[in-house]
C-alpha cells in the first residue's frame, strides 16, 4: 500500500551546515500521500534561553525552539537563492514548549478518532542519579529539542493531520497563530472530563475491538512505564560498578610506584582503570535515546486509550438521546391513548384533580410530537457520528498499530546493537604491553 | 561412624562397616589410582599453571601422564632468567593437596585432604606416598618449620579460624579454597630449596600417623616461639636494604587492603547490579505477553538480558574465588615475612650486644673474643644470606602470581563480554530473520 503514511526518514550531514544551528538535524522525507511533507521540509533547529514576563508578571527563564521550514519546490527550483549555495534560506520562527502543547490539545479536540502524537515530556521523569531533574539542562534541552522535531515530522507525516490548516500556522506565522488557534473555538468543544468519566462507566454496548484496544492502551503503558523504571535503576546501578572501579586506579598507580619489574605494567593497568570508570558516562547518555524511544510509546498509549474513550462517549450519547426518545415516545402514547403505562405526576394529579382540558392535551401532544422529531434528529446524528467515528478511528488505530510495531522492533535492534558496541573486546586496551613473557595470554585487559 | 554426606558438604567416607573403614590418616592402603568419588579439578585453563609452574593434577597421581604434565616446561619461565628460583629442570619432589573428604566422629567433624608426593629423593624411602591430612596437620608443620628453619621466610596457611555462624567451614566452596591454597602452601614448601629437605615435611608426607602429640603443649602461636631467644637485647640500626624490604611489605600491605576493599566493594554492587537486571528482563518478558508482533522480539531482549545477568553472576563468583584469596594470602605472607624480618633483627641485636660486651672486656683485662660471639656473627650472616635469598625468590614469585591473577581476570572478564556479546547477537540475527521474511512475504 503507497499511501500508508509511512515514513521513510534518510539523514543528511551535509546540509545542516547550511542551516542555522550547530545541533541541528535535517530530515528528509519523500513520501507518497503526506501532502504538508512533500511541500516542506521541516526541522527543529536549535534552542534558546529567553527570559521574561509569565502570566502572573514575573520574571522566568524558558526555552524557545528554532522551526525551520522550508518549501520543497523552492529547493528543487532554485527560488529565493541564498548567497552561499544553492539551497535557499530556510523560514523560521521561534515556540516555546506551551505552543506545542496547545497546538497538540487542538489536534486532539478536532481530530478525536487519531490517535495525535505525543510530545516529549514536560518534566524530566525516570531519571538515574546522576542525571538531573531540570529542564533547563543542556542535554535534556537537546533530547527535547529532538523529541519536538519527532513530533513535527509525525504530525506533518499523517494523511490526515498534514492537511491541517491549524498545523500550517503554527510552522509558519510566528505572532499571528495563536489567534488563528483561539478563533477556531476548539476549547469550547472538547469534551468535560465529567462527561468522559460518566461515559465510561455508564455506556451498555461498547465495541468490543474498540473494548480490547483500550485494555491493550492499558497494558502499553503499564508495560513501558514499569521498562522505564527499572532501567533507571539498573543505569544507577551500573553507574555504581563503574565508578568504584575508578578507585583501582589509584592503588594500582601508588602500588606502581613501588615496584620495580611490574611498575609499568600496574601504571597501565590504572590508567585503563580510570579511562573503564569513565566509559560509562557516555554509554548510559546513548541508552536515554532507547529511554525516549520507550516514553514516546508510553506517551502514546495515551493518546490510543483518549481515542477509545471518545467512542465510549460517543457511543454513551447516542445511547442517552436514543433511550430520550424512546421515553418521549412513550409519553406521546400515553397522551393519544390515556393509558398510564408507568408512573408519572401528570397521571397522578389527572387522577387527583381530574383530567386536563381537550385544547391543553392537544397542545401538549403538538409539543411531543415536536420534541420526538428533534429526537429522532439528534439519534441520527448522533448515530453517525458514532458510526464515523469508529470507522475513522478503526483505520488510524490499524495505522497506529503497525507503526507501533516497525518503531519498536527498530528500537530494540538498535538497543542490541548498543549493547554489542559497549560490551565489545576492541573497547578494552592492552595492559602489561612490554611484557613479553605472557605471550600465551589475550594482549588486552579489562577491568575487574 | 560415618554417615552419608550432608546436602551441600562433600562426600564423606560413605556407609562402611567400621572395620572396613580406613583411619583417615593412614597412608599406603589407599589404592594409588582414584576411587570413583575423586574431585576432579574441572576449572580448566586458568588454574593450570600455579607459580612454581606445577599444573593442577586431573588425573591419578600415580598415571605417567600426570607425572609428564608435571615434568613439561613452562615457556614463560624458562625466560625469566630472575626465576631461577623456580625452574622446573632441576625439581625432583612434586607435591598435590586434593580429594577433600568429611569426616564425622563422635567428638568432632572435620575434613581431610589427600596429599600425595612423588620423588627421585633418597631421603625418601618409596617414590609415591599419598596420605591423608587435616588442616590441624599443616599448621604442625608450619610451626615446625617455622621452628627449625627461623632464618628462612614460611609460606602462610590460609586462615585458621573462621567464625562458625558467618561461613559453613564444609560448604563447597570454602573447603575448595582452602584446598587450593594448602596446595599453594605446600608446593612451594616443596620447591623451597632449604625446607624441602625438612626432616618435618618428610613426616608430613610419609608418615602414616603423625606423632604431634609430644609437640603441641608447648607450642605457642606462630611468631612467638623465637628458637634463640634474644633476651633484652635491642637493636640500633637495621641496615638500610633491610629496612627498604620492611618499607615495601608496609606499603604493599596497605596496597593489598585497598584492592581488597574495592573487589569487595564491586561484587557488592555488581550483586546489586544484578538484582535490578534480573527484574529489568522479566519485564520485556510479561510485556511480551500483551503483543503479537513484538511478542519475539521482546522475547529475544528477555533472553539477552537474562544471559548477561548470568554471565554477570559467574564473573563476580570468580572473583570471590579466585582473585580474593590470592591477595589475603599476600596479605598472610607479608605478615610472616615481617616476622622473620624481626627474628633477624633480633639475631643482629644479639650479635652486636654480645660483641659490645666482650669488646669492653677485652679492653678491661684482654680477655680474647669468645667463640659465642663468633657463633652470634655466623649466625647473622646465614641469617641474612637467608633471607636475601627467599626475599628474591618471594618477589618473583609474588611477580608471577600477580601476573597470573591480572591476567586471569582479564581472561574472565573477556569471556564475560564474550557471553554477553553472543547473547545480543543472537537477538540481531533473529530479528533480521524475521525481517527479511516480512519483506519477501509483503511482495508477495
């Protein structure tokens, strides 16, 4: 299938000295059916410091991120050349974390049967030791920086998201998209928690995929939060062992000291002590890109959990107007007939205070069969949109599956191949190495 | 009487009528060739080569393979030209401790050891002895020797007492460390050029029943019982190479805690370190239940993780093991080497009070040198030839050994890595399977 909205992402070196930022990492993408992607090029370039008014007028520091986009058409035709090169110059603006937020809640609002990507967290979460908990951190800004970038490209990769005009906006209209976002009115739309809560637990037929599918959400996150965890645990650890490790290369370079033959063997052999103790810095910085990869997903099962619950919702108000219009049916019968089938005050006080007037029964009659014709309107609205809503949400959350699927299993040879690169003999170095009488033994050394 | 052995202690001598049941002490009855519940060193490469170059014995004693195990030339030794000490041309007496057996009595529990010997000596009356002795036993000879040879440096016993709550004394594990080193210990007693003549290390290995009776009342503990009693005399001045060797044992005494610390410190966090790995691969495995796609791959990870932490395990019992107890046996031996450091200052402080004396008599009333004197100064200078010679020898053989022990690790440590390496790759392999059978299978 051409237009799955899959995406086949190619980096390139050699254009990131066009752009702007040092850091930055462009993605090319050539794909079929993603019509916001085939136009531009997007990358989040950089990252800034900027202090200054918040809501309640103080003082604070944030970071704004660099967007870089830039027109397809406009690369291959050559328009707009920069003075340097071919490659024309890229527009740009600046957002802070919040408008991604934002941009992200009207997505969710306006598209309720995709499964929206999510962003990178907001807060430093399962964090070993040694990293730290700050947002402004360098290297968290950095991880951040291309976790937003992720974000984009999977927005603006999705056959339905990328013909977002909300989207188009935000990549392009620095001070004017917020407007844009607010005239849209998608706040007022978005579904109370109370209602979404109430539906859950009041809806009688639910769709048993869509039924499986949100326990499945559930395992996700279970699952990947639980991973995260412990790996946080097993990085303090390992960080333990290879710290300690450390000190042996200091005995062994007093311990050098004082002998004559083996002096210079126990020298090396501290010294790749200490370069082992100092590996490790490295070794655990490359698993927290695993780490992101396993957040993304956990973020996700979020976003699939938001998606099945909106059935649940929709499903619950169908049933609400569906059973509202029975009930008023019945009250209509119950005024053509004069037969109480059940309960009511009016059959009550009729048989206290004597029936009601011919002239008021036919109004009210009129009234019924009116609200009945606006009931039976509101069913089949509300019938449709059910109905349109499990379909679209059936074929996104196929989508999502088979994307969960490639991603993960990549991640995981990833992670096994950054397990052979960090266990591998060549990263141990030669110790003893005049020493000629051990011939029979390996010419490398590995700390204890 | 003796019973069958405990669950995790060794064989013991088995369900025997007590006729039948040989003295474990006895000698010579023993049929040479080894029973069917001989322990057979398994450990393989790493133990083949001890520092005098005499590899584990895996076979009878008494088959000539062995025996040209033993007589095979190490290359690396023959290089060393400071090894003179501990070339194997010249070797005529091989020793072995091994076959640990429990013994149970009424009055107390203990194990015995098989020491077998064999040599071209003619203080020896056979070629081949094997007897059985029990740690008691070596520490009679160590303080033996220690008593008819003050001038030379013994070999230290692994430690004598161990706390009976903290460590099993019949568990496995410790009765095969401490094997090892009484194997240790009496190889190099075997190969010192001066105490292998020992008429004590004769009985040790001939004797059917060693008569330790007479000696142990008046034994003190190893040290203290100084055969020539210095009696007051202080000494001035250790000459300086003396005091260069006690500077060394001071500092390398030091060193030696350290590294024994940090290992300790390692396997304790590397034990920790296991106990969240192990955890770590469970999860992949209970979140491959909730997958279809991913169940294999996840599977895969559980399984890598799972052959790490097991490598992980071994590498720490290795260290346990093999790397510990050769730095506390340093540590022993350093302490012996002090003592006889101080035995020898003795021996001079005697000499030089004892010359003192009879220099202020002659000037007196010219009474000649009297021959104590001239006994104290020979005494001295073998003394100090002595301990000279076992000083070097010591050290290149501590050379060796650490070699050994550094090297070893690295072997274990490589072959960690290796397991590791060969669990992930495997995954890799059977993930790129799958792939390749998805692709063939979408064009399809």
């Amino acid at each position: 299938m051409a237009e799955n909205g899959r995406q086949e992402l190619v980096i390139t070196d050699a254009e990131s000295e066009q752009l702007a930022g040092e850091r930055s990492l462009n993605i090319v993408v050539a794909e079929q059916g993603c019509s916001l992607l085939r136009r531009m090029e997007i990358c989040v370039a950089e990252a800034e410091k900027r202090s200054g008014k918040n809501a309640v007028n103080m003082q604070e520091m944030f970071t704004v991120y660099l967007i870089e986009t830039r027109p397809m058409d406009a690369v291959a035709e050559g328009r707009n050349p920069a003075p340097e090169g071919r490659n024309p110059a890229p527009d740009s603006l600046w957002r802070r974390y919040s408008e991604f937020e934002l941009l992200r809640s009207y997505l969710i609002v306006t598209y309720p049967y995709i499964v929206i990507p999510p962003l990178p967290e907001k807060r430093a979460e399962f964090v070993w030791h040694k990293l730290t908990a700050d947002n402004m951190d360098p290297d968290f800004v950095e991880r951040r920086r291309v976790g937003l970038e992720n974000f984009l490209m999977r927005v603006a990769s999705h056959q339905v998201l990328s013909n977002d005009k909300i989207l188009y906006h935000f990549l392009t209209d620095e001070h004017g998209w917020k407007e844009v976002v607010f005239e849209t009115g998608f706040q007022a739309k978005a579904d109370s928690r109370l209602r979404a809560l109430s539906a859950t637990f009041r809806v009688r037929n639910t769709n048993k995929r869509f039924m499986d599918m949100k326990h499945y959400s559930d395992e996700l996150q279970s699952h990947t939060s639980q991973l995260l965890r412990a790996r946080a645990r097993v990085a303090d650890r390992l960080y333990g062992v290879f710290k300690v490790h450390g000190n042996y290369g200091r005995v062994f370079s007093e311990w050098s000291a004082i002998e004559r033959e083996m002096g210079d063997g126990l020298q090396s052999a501290g010294h790749h002590m200490d370069a082992y103790a100092a590996s490790i810095d490295d070794i655990l910085e490359e698993e927290e890109h695993y780490a992101d990869q396993l957040k993304e997903y956990l973020f996700y099962a979020e976003a699939l959990r938001a998606v099945c619950r909106k059935h649940e919702l929709t499903q619950y108000e169908l049933e609400v107007s569906s059973q509202d219009l029975i009930s008023k049916k019945q009250q209509r019968e119950e005024l053509a007939t004069g037969v109480v089938r059940s309960f009511s005050f009016k059959g009550m006080t009729n048989k206290l205070f004597g029936q009601e007037a011919p002239e008021q029964r036919e109004a009210r009659l009129k009234l019924i069969e009116e609200l009945i014709a606006e009931g039976e309107d509101t069913v089949k609205e509300k019938t449709a949109e059910c109905e349109e809503h499990v379909e679209k949400a059936w074929v996104d959350m196929q989508r999502f599956e088979e994307q969960k699927d490639k991603d993960l299993r990549e991640a995981l040879i990833h992670y096994a191949v950054l397990q052979i690169r960090n266990t591998s003999v060549e990263q141990c170095q030669r110790v003893f190495p005049q020493d000629v009488k051990l011939k029979p033994y390996p010419k490398v050394f590995l700390p204890l | 009487m003796s019973v069958p052995g405990a669950p995790r202690g060794l064989a013991s001598s088995g369900q025997k009528p007590i006729a039948e049941i040989l003295h474990p002490l006895s000698a010579a009855e023993e049929p040479l060739s080894p029973g069917p519940d001989v322990t057979e060193d398994v450990r393989g490469d790493k133990e083949a080569v001890l520092t005098n170059g005499t590899p584990v014995e895996t076979s009878s004693p008494a088959s000539a393979s062995s025996l040209l195990n033993r007589l095979q030339l190490d290359d690396d030794l023959e290089a060393d030209g400071l090894d003179l000490y501990v070339s194997t041309e010249t070797r005529d007496l091989f020793v072995t401790v091994d076959d640990p057996k429990k013994h149970v009595s009424t009055m107390e529990t203990y194990i015995t050891y098989r020491v077998s010997a064999k040599t071209t000596r003619i203080e020896f009356d056979l070629p081949e002895y094997c007897v059985r002795r029990r740690y008691q036993d070596f520490d009679w000879l160590r303080i033996k020797l220690e008593d008819s040879q003050p001038t030379h440096l013994i070999p230290p016993l692994p430690e004598k007492f161990v706390m009976k709550g903290v460590v099993d004394r019949f568990s496995e594990e410790f009765v095969e460390t401490r094997m090892k080193a009484l194997d240790k210990f009496l190889k190099r007693v075997a190969d010192h050029p001066v105490l292998s003549f020992n008429p004590h290390l004769n009985a040790f290995l001939t004797a059917k029943d060693l008569n330790k009776r007479q000696g142990l009342a008046l034994l003190t503990k190893v040290g203290e019982s100084v055969k020539h009693a210095a009696g007051g005399y202080k000494l001035r001045a250790r000459p300086a190479e003396f005091c260069a060797m006690g500077e060394y044992l001071d500092t390398f005494n030091q060193k030696l805690g350290t590294i024994d610390r940090i290992a300790q410190r390692i396997i304790k966090e590397q034990s920790e370190y296991l106990t969240e790995l192990r955890e770590y691969g469970t999860l992949y495995s209970s979140w491959a239940a909730s997958e279809e796609e991913l169940q294999r791959p996840l599977e895969g990870v559980a399984s890598s993780v799972a052959t790490c932490a097991g490598a992980l395990e071994d590498l720490s019992e290795n260290m346990s093991q093999d790397f510990l107890p050769v730095l506390r046996e340093y540590v022993l031996y350093i302490e012996s080497m002090k003592n006889v450091l101080r035995k020898r200052d003795q021996s001079q402080a005697e000499y030089e009070g004892r010359l003192e004396a009879a220099v202020l008599r002659r000037q007196e009333d010219r009474t000649p040198m009297p021959v104590e004197v001239e006994k104290c100064q020979d005494r001295l200078e073998c003394f100090n030839a002595d301990l000279k010679a076992d000083w070097e020898r010591w050290q290149s053989n501590k050379r060796q050994d650490f070699k050994q022990l550094l090297t070893g690790m690295a072997d274990q440590n490589i072959n960690h890595y290796e397991k590791c390496q060969a669990g992930w790759e495997s995954l890799i392999t059977l993930l790129q399977d799958k792939q390749t059978e998805d692709k063939s299978g979408e064009t399809n």
